[in-house]
C-alpha cells in the first residue's frame, strides 16, 4: 500500500528501496529479476529512465501490466517510473500510468520509504535524435493524441524547476536523489559517440552541457539549502559506476543494474 499528497508518494510498507539502471521496454524480463532470481520481497524498485512508455500504444502498457500485476502483488513489491530522454513525457506528466504496483511519476516528485525522502527528475538528450527523427517511424506530435507511437520526443531534456524545489524545501528534507542524466561532475564524461552524432547535429553539444547544468543546479540547490543530500542514483550512460564526491556517494546504474539504498 502507498500514500500519496500531491506530489509525495510515501511507501510505508516497503522494506526495501532499490534503484534499476535502463530497461529500455523490458518490463517483464525487470519483474523477473526482481521478483524471481533476486526473490525480492516487500520492496520499491525505482526505474531511473528510459523505460520504454512510448512506442506503443497505450493499451500494450496496461497488458504489460496485467501480466506483471499478480507477481508484484505475491512479493509485496512496487514498480515507480522516472522519465528517461527515451520515454514519451506525456505518461510521466499526466501520469497515464498510474496503479497500485506500477506507477509513473511526474518530474519533482517525492517518494518516502524505508526512512529515506527521494528526489525524482526525469530527462536527458538522445545523442542520435537526428537518427530517430529521420527514421520513417517518427512523426510530428498531435496535440489531439499525445500517447501516439513514436521514436522520439522533442521535449525530453531535464528542465530546472526552481519554485517547485522552494515548495519542496518548506515540506521535505532530501537526503536522495534519483535522475536519468547526472552532474557534470560525475562520469561519464560524454556518451560514447557524441562526437560524430554532433558533426550532424548543430545544437547537440549545447543540449548535452544544458542537460548536465540543470543536474548541477539541483545539487547546489539542494547543498545551498542545507539538505541532507547522502546518495544520488542515475543511469543514461550504459556504464557502472561510483565515487563518493563531497560526502555524496554518486552512483551509475549500467542497463538493468540494481542497487539498493542503504538504510
């Protein structure tokens, strides 16, 4: 069972938060490891990014969920969603998914379990967008049909919401944060191959360095605010990989990697 106000979702019944790298639509193969090779039990499990909602149709997401819903429900276990550059923001926004065991969360969403407050924000730059938006799959966006099947989303960089971290200040004391992109702090230092997508791309290098700003004006933000910032988890790069930077330990989930948020 979980609560929600506005836009803090708590989980009180979680005994146990875990962090996944990208799934890229594999659904089914997650609850599989989570629930039967990794026998988790009472547990929320934290998509961060590139889910995969968006290339279907919105019904295969509800199917998907129905098959998953009866093992998550056995295990006792959660399924929360951040949006990655590889996601359609529209079901993230609205919230279009939007169950018991599975859930989509809105960019500046909160989520309590385990003793920890979780800062959730979605978003990065598809460094092959050129690629997608020729590809005959692609269309332009219908405002009248926002779920519509497509490749790629133009508004999928991370966005800075100050007002909505000053709302959060009043209310919560972060202590984790969970985003796709990461800091420009952290590694990596450039996605594999952003060189030769930018010969083709004008605005992809200033996209990419905008994206890692917006990353580092949430960590000032919350450090100049006095929160007491310990773990943040992130995943887009494909790679694995951790420093603790400043009393943080900054954690790189590689593709389906899990890891748990101490306790």
């Amino acid at each position: 069972m979980h609560t929600c106000t506005e836009d803090i979702y708590e989980y009180p019944h979680a005994k146990s938060v875990v962090v996944s790298g990208d799934i890229h639509g594999d659904f089914v193969p997650l609850v599989f490891k989570c629930c039967i090779q990794y026998g988790m039990t009472d547990t929320l499990i934290i998509v961060a990014g590139d889910c995969g909602f968006g290339f279907e149709k919105p019904a295969y997401y509800e199917n998907l969920y129905r098959r998953c819903q009866e093992r998550l429900a056995k295990s006792n276990n959660w399924i929360v969603f951040l949006r990655g550059n590889h996601d359609n923001p529209a079901y993230f926004d609205q919230q279009a998914i939007n169950h018991r065991r599975w859930k989509t969360l809105p960019d500046y969403s909160v989520i309590k379990a385990c003793g920890h407050t979780i800062l959730c924000v979605g978003g990065a730059t598809s460094i092959d967008r050129t690629y997608r938006m020729a590809a005959k799959q692609y269309h332009q966006p219908n405002p009248a049909d926002p779920f519509a099947p497509n490749v790629y989303w133009k508004d999928e960089l991370p966005v800075y919401h100050e007002a909505k971290l000053d709302a959060l200040d009043k209310r919560c004391a972060i202590d984790v944060v969970i985003t796709h992109t990461s800091p420009s702090f952290c590694q990596l230092s450039s996605h594999v191959g952003l060189a030769a997508w930018a010969m083709q791309d004008e605005g992809l290098l200033d996209n990419v360095r905008n994206e890692r700003k917006v990353m580092d004006d949430i960590h000032d933000y919350l450090y100049t605010h006095s929160h007491p910032l310990a773990y943040w988890y992130y995943g887009h790069f494909h790679r694995s990989w951790f420093a603790a930077i400043d009393g943080v330990n900054f954690h790189m989930l590689d593709i389906m990697e899990l890891r748990e948020i101490p306790q």
